[in-house]
C-alpha cells in the first residue's frame, strides 16, 4: 500500500503536476488523519469495554456479597430479637408491684445472661474494590449513590454498636469483680463459690449493678437489631437495583 502511494507521488512530481500533487498530498494526510481517529476510536471502544466488563464484574460480586449478607442477618435477627425481649422481660420482673429480693435475687444468679453477640462479619470486597479502583464513578449517579449511602450508614450503625458493645463489656466486668453468674453452663463456678459470692449480698448494690448492666444490654440489643433490620432491608434494596442494572 505505502508503496502503491509512493509510486503516484513519484509519477505527479515526473508529469510536473504539482498542483494535482498539493491535492493527493492534503489526501493523503486527511486519510492518514481518518486512519488515526478510527484507530483511536476503537482503542477507546476496547478500553469502554473492559472497563463496563470489569464494572459488570464488579457488581455482580457485590450482588453476591449482599445476597450473603441477608442469609447471615435473617439467621441472627430473630435471636436478637428474643434476647431483646428476654432482657426486658427480666427488668419488667424486677420493676414490678410484687417485686421482691428474691426476685432480684433468683434473676441474677440463675437467669440473666451476660454473654453479648460478636457483630456480624459483612462481605465488603466487592464494595472496597469499586471504591478504591474508581470504578463507582462510572455508575449510574442513582445506583452509585444507593450503594455508597447504604454502605456508609451501615459503617455508622456499626460503630455505635461497637461502643456500645465495649460500655457493657465494661459493665459486665465490674459485675464478675463482685458476683458470680449461673445463667449459663459457661460460667460453672460451683457450689462453693457460689453459696460464698452470694452469702451476704449488698442489695442496693446489687440492684443498681443490675439496672445497669440491663440497661446497657438493653442499648446493646436495640442497636444491634436496628443495625441488622437496616441492612437487611438496605441489601435487598440494592440487589433489586443491582437485578435492575445488570439485566
């Protein structure tokens, strides 16, 4: 081809031609111009391509991810909830008209419970991975802005949990420092330690430490579940938009 071209270049300047050579000459920039942008325009047509494959990609992990997430949550969410209900049935006792300190008394050493739940792990690759490579840019202003709402207020609700997680771990240790518990067969002290711990009790003390571990599992509990509920129902949200998206 370069050939060919030369070879009419070669033959306009021997006839003398050179206008009609100024003319195959501009042709010929023109075409290699055309030839240029074709080239440039098929590079970025590949180039729109990996990257809606890779975005694609992305999001069907994150689909994944989310899908994942609701198991987990339906599978804790109605424990919580029990436990919820459990701590306020214990504090409904004591509160009550016929509340005595046997009542206190049988509910702390044989019936509540100070164990607290670890906070679920969420599968967040797919999520940190379209941050971090940029490509949540690239989505739809709707759907990426969905994403990054949810995501960010799941990260808040999670860190309040935390706190609030450390405050009754710090309860429930000042309580061991003084009492003993027999709710649970993880906490096996034995008879002897017990009738010991629980020979002469402090009763004022004693029920203030109760209203206020409770209360703070209370929290604890009504937090947590407010944060699985909310991602729960967010998860499902964006994989509808997700289905919606990818389809």
């Amino acid at each position: 081809m370069i050939k060919f071209f030369r070879k009419i270049r070669q033959q306009l300047l021997e006839e003398n031609k050179f206008s009609k050579y100024l003319m195959y000459a501009i042709g010929e920039i023109v075409l290699v111009v055309i030839g240029i942008l074709i080239a440039l325009s098929i590079n970025t047509w590949n180039e729109d391509r990996k990257t809606d494959i890779r975005i694609r990609d992305s999001l069907v992990a994150l689909r994944n991810d989310l899908v994942q997430d609701t198991l987990q949550i339906s599978e804790r969410l109605p424990y919580i909830r029990e436990q919820f209900l459990y701590n306020e049935s214990l504090r409904s006792r004591v509160a009550g008209p016929g509340a005595t300190v046997d009542t206190l008394l049988q509910i702390m050493r044989f019936e509540y419970n100070p164990n607290w739940i670890v906070q679920l792990r969420y599968n967040t690759n797919a999520y940190n991975s379209l941050n971090q490579t940029g490509l949540i840019e690239n989505l739809p202003d709707s759907l990426g802005r969905s994403i990054k709402e949810f995501y960010n207020e799941k990260a808040t609700r999670m860190d309040r949990v935390e706190k609030t997680t450390g405050d009754y771990q710090g309860k429930v240790t000042t309580y061991v420092n003084t009492y003993t518990f027999g709710a649970t067969e993880i906490h096996d002290q034995g008879p002897l330690i017990d009738s010991l711990v629980w020979n002469k009790v402090d009763y004022a003390h004693l029920a203030a430490t109760f209203q206020g571990i409770s209360n703070f599992k209370r929290i604890l509990f009504m937090e947590t579940r407010k944060e699985l509920e909310l991602s729960l129902e967010g998860s499902r949200e964006i994989i509808v938009q997700l289905d919606r998206y990818l389809r």
